[in-house]
C-alpha cells in the first residue's frame, strides 16, 4: 500500500507540474510502473470484455472487472 500511495503522490506532483505549465519528470513513475506485472489480456463475453484471470492469486479474483469498449 506504501508503494501505491508514493505512486499516486508522484502522479499529482507530475499534474501539478503540468496544470502549471511546466515541464514534468515522469522517469520516478515509469520507474514504478516497469516493476508491476502485464494487465491480462481480455475476453469477449457478449457485448462487453473481461479480463482474462485465472484465479491462482487473490489479486485476480480482486482485479476483475468487466468493461464495454
């Protein structure tokens, strides 16, 4: 959770920068972002799209989400 909110602490620095019109160093959030894993890839279910988990971790089963494109 630590990660997460120094994350999102970098993502509002980066806004704030740019909502200034200043320049803005994105090089800490690509940093963050390189480390996590690929978002699964998705299915279709009818008319809208699932992201394809399998279940094995906790997180799949806390991630899904359905969404229409």
């Amino acid at each position: 959770m630590v990660e997460a909110l120094g994350l999102r602490a970098e993502i509002w620095k980066i806004a704030d920068s740019l909502r200034g019109y200043h320049s803005a160093d994105v090089a800490l959030v690509n940093q963050m972002l390189a480390s996590l894993p690929a978002q699964p890839s998705l299915l279709k279910h009818g008319d809208a799209y699932a992201y394809e988990l399998n279940g094995r971790e906790l997180k799949d089963v806390n991630s899904l989400a359905i969404t229409t494109p």
